[in-house]
C-alpha cells in the first residue's frame, strides 16, 4: 500500500502540471482565474511531494495488482483535487456537481452540468485540458495495464506493440511505450488545431474541441456545441480526428515506427469499425431524407456524418439535436457507443473487438451444434484467440450489461424516467457525452437530484476503468498476500 502511495504522491505532483494552461489562458484573457489555478496547481504539486517524500522509503516496483488499485484510487483522487479551481472561481456550484464535471472529463465522458458560453474562457480550456489528459492516461492504461487481466484485445498483438508487459513486474518498458504514444497522442493534436484553425475556429475554440475530438469527449466551449458553428469544414474535420482517435494508438504508433500502413491492414477490429461506421451512417442519412427531416440528401448525410461518428465513437458532440430524428437513429447511435471504439483507443464501450470475438464465438458454437467432434477454434484477424481471453471477454461483457442494468434501475428507483434512466447510464458508462431524454442534446445533467448525479458519476468511472479494474479491489483475492 504504501508503494502505491507513493506513485499516487508522483502522479497529483505531476498532474499540478495540467493546471498551467489554464493559469495561462487566464493570464492572457484576463478574465481573473489565474490566481485560483495557480493555487490549484501549487496544492496539488505539493500535497504529491509531501505523500512521496513521506513514504519515499517504500518505493519500489509495482505488481500488476498494485497498478489496479493505482489506477482506481488515482482517477478518483485526480478527480477530487482538479474540483478545486471549479470550487473556487464558481461559489454556487456544489462538491457533488464539481466533482461530477471533473470526473467527466477526465473520463473523456464530456457530460456537463455546465453552461459552457458563461464560464472564463480559462475554465472551459480547464476541462478540455482534463480531457485531453484522461484520454492519454486511459490509451496508456489500455496498452500496459489492462491486458494483465485479459479483458482486452491487447493480447493479440502484445508482441508487436511493445507496451504491453509481459514479465510479473510493470517494467521500464512501459514508460518508453507511454513516451512513445504521448508523441503520437500529441502529433495529432497539434495537427487537429491547424486544421480547426483554418476552418474558421479562433485559435481558443480550436485547442479546446481539437483537445476534446481527441481524446473523444464531449466538452465545448458553447452551449449549442458544435452546432454553434454551422460550417461543414468543422464538423468533416472533427469527424476525421475522432476517427483516427477511435482506432487503436497502439496501431498508430506501429505504424509510425515502421513506416508502413501495414499495422492498419492486417488489424481487422480497425476493419470493422470502418465498415459499420460507414454502413450506419449512409443507413441515417438515408432514414433522415426518406422520412424528409432534411430537404436533401447531400444535408442528410453531412449531419449523420457527423454526429453518428461522434457519438458512436462515444467523443459526444453534437450539430443536431438527434432526438427529433426518427427514433431507430438515436438508439441505435447509443448502441455503436457500446461497441465501436478500438482496443488501445481513448473511447468508451465493450471495444469492437470484444464484439467480434462474441460474434466468433457464437459461430463456432453453431457449428459445434452440426459438427460436434470439429476442431474450430475462434480466430480474429488469422490468430487463434486463447481460451482464457475468451472466458474473460464473455464474463465482462456480462458484467457490463448486469452493470449497466443495476445502474438504470438505481436511476428508475430516484424517480427518473425511463428514457433520461437509460439514456444517462448508457452515456455514462460508455463515456459519451450526451444521451437521451433530459440529458440529450437539448437537455443538461445540472437537471439530475444529488443521488442521480452520484449514480452518473460511478458509472463513468466504472465504464472508463473497464469495471473488472475497478470491482477487483473488491475481491478477498486481491488482498491477500
């Protein structure tokens, strides 16, 4: 335990970093928040130092168990000091709502109870910053973490990507994996904020959706998100940068090292992210001009682009208020954020490949049931997926749905219908910004009682920790030596 704390007196020392921007946007735009950022940044940097100087004795190096309880403890406790400038700067805003909000962007969820167009501009460049911060802290939990409890996809390519551990020890390897992939992470972002820019974004507005369209959150800098921009060029360049952010960094970064598209052509849960994508949307846009919600279809298409990839790619924002759309597009955009995101990706959601590998299995069992003696094991991309991969995928798509189904009824048992009930969680757990009823396009989490809110805030960190991460601290196993 003490090892694990001093990582976590690390991790708040490091994470007072993140307050820089917004100390620096305050400065610039003088809207009179530096002060309180700073404050921010100087308590957490030195709280971190106090804990680790304190148990700087017990440093050493962590199991894979530790690093479980390292993430959980770590999300939520980055979670509750990043409240403190919100606390600060917004007197009427309570713990619950600020822990809420910072909870939501660091778990790239982009759920607001928030009016985006009064907050200082440092403010609103504060929760893109957290974002953007969670969404490369979860890309590299994904690759050097996750795999350890065989959950993920990861497994299949392990020894191609190097960040994935191997040894019983977390090694130094993962550090240069995580330096590799925050240049990947970081790439893409710069290159998204010249291409907002010269969409017709101000170099503000453009950093801050460039930091939420890559991490895949939902935060804007406007109450009407992107809808406030009305320009095609935005939201075609938005799309293509939670596209790129949906498919596995892992992917990404081999491809960058070796040179070659390669990594990308023999990566077939990439494949089928395209293929459903491009099927759902051209379905949409078609639905949408049939049942004459737009006038033409070319206008069919570029809102379905846009706003079936963000919320299938569970980033969350939005030109249109899709639930005045016919009600087979809004519910089945919901369904893409449960399964198109890519393993290794910043996204929300059981991952694509989880699907395909429960797509496989039910295959090979329908033809178990005609030939029983075949020997047919399940493969995805060429590669035969062990038999323990599979066991675990199919217990945590199970816990998944059990989870998700506990978590709507605690909403429906608070009082919430059942739209905004199911709407809520499924948002929240697949860390999509927007659902349905009162917390859709139109509507605002501020709208929730105190326990719905809470019951929100546990189903993002459950969805954005992958569940298993998070209940395993709960077994007898775990803590026992």
């Amino acid at each position: 335990m003490l090892g694990v704390a001093h990582v976590l007196g690390l991790m708040l020392a490091g994470f007072g970093a993140t307050y820089l921007l917004p100390f620096a946007a305050g400065v610039v735009s003088g809207d009179g928040t530096e002060l309180d950022f700073l404050a921010g940044g100087l308590g957490s940097t030195c709280v971190g130092l106090a804990i680790s100087g304190i148990t700087r004795r017990h440093a050493r190096e962590l199991k894979p168990r530790d690093g479980f309880l390292l993430v959980t403890v770590g999300w939520v406790l980055m979670a509750a000091v990043a409240t403190v400038p919100l606390l600060l700067l917004l007197p009427h805003l309570s713990f619950t709502d600020a822990f809420f909000e910072t909870m939501s962007g660091l778990t790239t969820t982009g759920s607001t109870v928030l009016s985006p167009d009064r907050l200082p501009p440092a403010i609103n460049l504060w929760r893109s910053t957290l974002e953007w911060c969670g969404g490369l802290g979860i890309i590299v939990l994904a690759i050097a973490v996750l795999p350890l409890l065989g959950i993920g996809g990861m497994q299949l390519y392990r020894a191609e990507a190097p960040g994935p551990v191997k040894e019983e020890k977390l090694t130094p390897r993962i550090t240069e994996t995580a330096k590799a992939l925050w240049l990947a992470y970081s790439a893409l972002t710069v290159v998204g904020i010249v291409a907002l820019r010269l969409c017709g974004m101000s170099w503000f507005d453009a950093i801050c959706h460039c930091f939420s369209a890559v991490s895949l959150g939902g935060f804007s800098t406007h109450d009407r998100s992107i809808a406030f921009f009305d320009s095609p060029a935005v939201e075609l360049t938005l799309a293509a940068i939670m596209l790129v952010a949906a498919l596995s960094f892992a992917r990404h970064f081999m491809a960058l090292r070796r040179l070659t598209l390669d990594a990308y052509r023999r990566d077939p849960e990439g494949k089928a992210i395209l293929i459903v994508l491009a099927v759902s949307v051209l379905g949409i846009a078609f639905l949408l001009r049939f049942d004459a919600v737009y006038a033409s279809f070319p206008v069919a298409l570029r809102h379905a682009l846009f706003n079936v990839i963000s919320i299938a790619t569970t980033s969350g924002m939005v030109s249109q208020n899709y639930t005045a759309w016919p009600v087979f597009a809004p519910f089945w955009m919901l369904f893409l954020s449960v399964i198109v995101c890519g393993t290794g990706s910043a996204g929300g959601g059981i991952k694509m490949f989880r699907a395909l590998l429960l797509a496989r299995q039910a295959g090979r069992e329908l033809k178990l049931l005609v030939h029983p003696s075949a020997v047919a094991p399940v493969r995805i991309g060429g590669r035969p997926v062990p038999e323990r991969v599979s066991n675990s995928v199919m217990a945590f798509v199970f816990l998944y749905f059990v989870t998700a189904a506990v978590l709507i009824f605690a909403l429906l048992a608070s009082g919430l219908d059942f739209q905004s009930s199911f709407g809520a969680i499924i948002a929240s757990i697949n860390n999509t910004a927007t659902g349905l009823g009162i917390v859709g396009p139109t509507g605002s989490y501020h709208r929730l009682t105190v326990v719905q809110t809470w019951v929100c805030t546990l189903a993002m960190l459950l969805g954005r920790l992958e569940i298993f991460s998070v209940l395993v601290l709960f077994t007898p196993a775990f803590w026992r030596k």
